[in-house]
C-alpha cells in the first residue's frame, strides 16, 4: 500500500517505538509518519512509583530520537502496570508471562500509558489511566491463553485488544484505546497543539 501526502507538514512525524501496536494505533489516524526504535535503558529506578516510570520512559524516549532528528516532531509512549505499588512491564518469555498473569489473577490494577510529544521547541507530556479487574485464573487457563497469543511483549502479559480480554472482569478509562498503549484521544490533542491535526493534515491511502 502507497501513501499520498495530501499536504505538507511543517515538520516531519516520528513514532519512537518499536512496538507493531502503536504504529498499527496511529496509523489509524491517517498520519504520515515513519517510526524509529530508541535504544535507551528502560529498568525502572530505585524508588520510582510505576507511574513516574511511565512518564519517564515515554519522554526518555522521544528526547533520544529528537536528539539527531531535531526538524521532527516525535512522539514517545511507554505503558507500565501498577499492581499495588509493584510494576509489571513486558514479560518476554512465557515462564514470565505465566508468573505475572498469577499475580494479577483475581486483582485490581492500574495500567499507566504515557505519552510524550516533543520537538525542538516544546514538550509535552500527560498519562492516562486504564483500571482494570482481572478475573481469578487457574494455571491451565492461563496457560492455554500464554500458548493460543502469546503476549510476551505487553505489560501484563494481556493483550485486551484480542483474547487477552477474556481475562477481565472490567476495564475502565477516559479513553478506550490506552490499555492497548497509545491513547488515541490524548495523543490527537497533543498533535494538535505541535500542528499535526488530524482533521487538517490526513493522508488519502492507494491500493
């Protein structure tokens, strides 16, 4: 699939981040935009509530990219689960995955996703919340869910936007699309204000 630019921004889009599920989130609102993986350190720090970790991540990474793109405007996101003062993060394996989906069987948390857009000259930054209950989970379930998807790169081992929404009692937040890491309603605001509306700046795709 080709992409047409249907006017000219003033400066060019960066998603930082790796993840095939926020450039899939942002490609959805019609953006021009090409993505750059920053490599930075992401272990949280002594002390650091999993909220700060989120927010810190999400700015670490979109100052890395700024850094030798600084004609750009770059967005950073970062997501970290909150299970009573403990964050989750990505799993990476199944042993992980298994141990973490044990600990949130039948509790409450908070998922955290950050966001950060920046460019040269501003920096802005905002967390949105997503509360969710997870259901009690025996060992087989969980393992049969680990094996069906797999979810070894989202923090807390669910991806609600595909079976991993089976494992909730109840998801809540101010908007839908967080829990799957890039709020679509925070983020279009964001772009806004740094001239990358959405409504003014869309690109028609081509078979």
């Amino acid at each position: 699939m080709s992409v047409l630019q249907t006017s000219n921004h003033p400066l060019s889009l960066i998603l930082a981040s790796s993840s095939r599920y926020r450039s899939e989130m942002l490609s959805r609102l019609g953006l021009f935009f090409i993505t750059e993986s920053p490599d930075i350190d992401e272990r949280r720090k002594v002390g650091e509530t999993p909220k700060a970790t989120a927010r810190r991540l999400a700015l670490q990474k979109a100052l890395k990219v700024l850094l030798h793109q600084p004609d750009s405007v770059v967005i950073g996101a970062d997501q970290v689960l909150d299970l009573d003062g403990q964050a989750l993060g990505k799993p990476g394996s199944h042993e992980a995955a298994a141990k973490q989906l044990a600990q949130l069987s039948g509790r409450a948390v908070t998922f955290y996703s950050a966001l950060a857009v920046v460019c040269a000259s501003s920096r802005q930054l905002s967390v949105v919340e997503c509360h969710a209950l997870f259901k009690p989970l025996t060992p087989s379930q969980i393992d049969r869910y680990l094996n069906i998807e797999r979810p070894y790169d989202v923090a807390g081992s669910a991806r609600a936007e595909g079976l991993g929404i089976s494992l909730l009692d109840k998801l809540t937040s101010d908007d839908p699309t967080a829990i799957i890491g890039l709020p679509l309603i925070q983020l279009t605001a964001m772009l806004s204000r740094a001239g990358h509306n959405p409504l003014n700046h869309h690109v028609l795709s081509q078979p």
